[in-house]
C-alpha cells in the first residue's frame, strides 16, 4: 500500500484531499504543524512545517507520492518550500502534485512559478493543479459583509473570473495521486463559467433569497473597508493584487481539464451558492483564513 502524504492538511483544499484519499486504498498522512491537535484520526496527522527542517525526516520517511501546497505566508520559497521538495525526492518520494495558481506559468512575480519550475528540474513525476479563484472564498473571507450588509466588497470591477469549487479542486488532487496517467501534466483547473461579480451576487441573491449586490469598489474603498474589518496590510495587499487580476481580465480563463480528468462536469456557481446558502446566515461568521488565491 502507497503511502501519501497531504501538506496544508487543514486547509479548504487539503483537508478535502485528506477526506478524499480515506477512501482510496492508501495510507493517508496528514501534514500539520499541530497534529495532535485532535483534527485526525490517531495515526494520521505528522508534526510538519516547511520552515522547520527538523520535522522533514519523520514526515517524509516511506512517503510514496505527496500533496503540496504553499503556505500563504511563506513567499520566499527559496528559503525552504524548494530545500523540502529536494529532501522528499532524496528520501524516495516519487509523485508530487502541486496546487499551483491559474496563470502561474506566465507570471514571474508568483512563487507559484518558482516552485512549478523547480519540479520541472526533479526526476520527480509532478503534476501541476493551476486553481482558479475558489468559491470558497466568498465564505472564508467575505461572508461577513455578504450576510451582514448583502454586498461583495472585492475591487474585480467588471472583470470576469472563471471561480471553483474547492471540493472539484481536491477531487482532481486526488485523482492525480492515486490514479495512473497524469505525471508531468499541468491542469488548469477551473469552473465551467466565466463570471463577474454583478453575476456572482445575482446568483447568491436567487440562492439566498435575499439581495446581494456589487457595486465594483475602487481599490481605495476596498482598502478602507479591509482596514475598518481588521484585515492586515500583508493580506490585504495580496488580496488586493489578486482582484486587480480580475479587474484587468485575466482571472476568466476556462478549461475543460476537471471534466477530463473526473469524467463530469465541474460544479457551478449557483449549485454552490445553492448549497451553501446557509453558511451565509449571521450567526455562522468565519475568520479569513488561508483559501485565498488558490493555497489551502
């Protein structure tokens, strides 16, 4: 039996893929900073952290194929991302399977790139998942002003983005570590539509039965209302930087890749929105946590 090993273990993507592999015929290790922390069943989780060397040996030994994911905070992947890929390799770990960005093969700026390029220099069979903008993310991080104000406060202006579900994102993960035929492939993994946010706040008006709008804020509002909602200026920034990608037209990129991989149809906005809806209610506020920009 291969042993798999998921990092970002607790993650929007990763603790799907941790869900997903269970019912694989694998041995499933969950990567996480605080294993015992009750999350996993006795036997799964393993102490591991990118920037701590020394948790590396025990998380890594007997590891067949790996599930990687950036943490958001790490941004100089130089420092330790790329030392812990080149000691999986060197202890055995055959397959590794990237959750990447849409776009990163053409943005220099993202670590993203500098990670897929490492890989590509490996004898390792990797296979890039380059996410679209997860729908997860309109509960991770604005479900406080959607079900506080019924309003999207993103600076996307009319920009489409061609959002994912985080459950379809984990399933073609877990398709390319335990199924044949997908090293060295590079998936763009996508929603079936292309989006702006005026069509996103129509489809969770209809869902939530109640009116959601979007007024295209500038990036000085938008700033001011993360400020006002505590956000911090690194994620705010990072924030900022991904919805000026939408703004500008680039985040509305589609691909049939999940439908060829799952051999279904990529869910849709508004069969999320639908199923989601009361996980919009006031009472079920969630913090800001690491889904945005595809990481998790």
């Amino acid at each position: 039996m291969e042993t798999v090993l998921v990092t970002g273990a607790t993650g929007t993507v990763g603790s799907r893929v941790v869900n997903g592999l269970a019912d694989c015929d694998v041995a499933v290790r969950a990567a996480t900073r605080a294993p015992d922390d009750g999350q996993f069943r006795d036997g799964v989780g393993v102490a591991f952290d990118f920037e701590k060397p020394e948790t590396w040996g025990a998380a890594f030994e007997g590891v067949d194929a790996m599930f990687l994911v950036r943490p958001p905070a790490i941004t100089r992947v130089g420092d330790s991302i790329l030392p812990a890929i080149d000691a999986a390799v060197r202890v055995g770990v055959e397959r590794i399977v990237l959750l990447s960005v849409l776009g990163a093969e053409k943005n220099p700026l993202l670590p993203h790139r500098k990670i897929e390029k490492h890989l590509r220099a490996t004898d390792v069979a990797w296979t890039f998942l380059r996410a679209s903008f997860f729908m997860e993310n309109l509960l991770k991080v604005h479900q406080r002003e959607i079900a506080g104000a019924g309003e999207i406060v993103v600076p996307a202006g009319d920009g489409e983005t061609s959002f994912v579900a985080a459950e379809d994102v984990a399933t073609v993960a877990t398709a390319a570590l335990t199924e044949p035929g997908h090293a060295r492939h590079a998936y763009d993994v996508t929603g079936p539509e292309a989006l702006t946010y005026h069509d996103a706040a129509r489809v969770l008006s209809d869902a939530l039965g109640r009116p959601v709008t979007y007024e295209a804020p500038s990036l000085v509002r938008f700033a001011r209302h993360s400020r006002r909602l505590g956000r911090d200026w690194p994620f705010l920034l990072v924030m900022a930087g991904l919805y000026t990608t939408a703004r500008l037209g680039l985040a509305g990129r589609m691909s049939d890749d999940v439908e060829r991989v799952l051999r279904r149809p990529p869910t849709t906005f508004q069969e999320w929105a639908e199923r989601n809806a009361a996980a919009f209610d006031l009472g079920m506020s969630e913090s800001a946590d690491d889904s945005l920009n595809g990481d998790g």
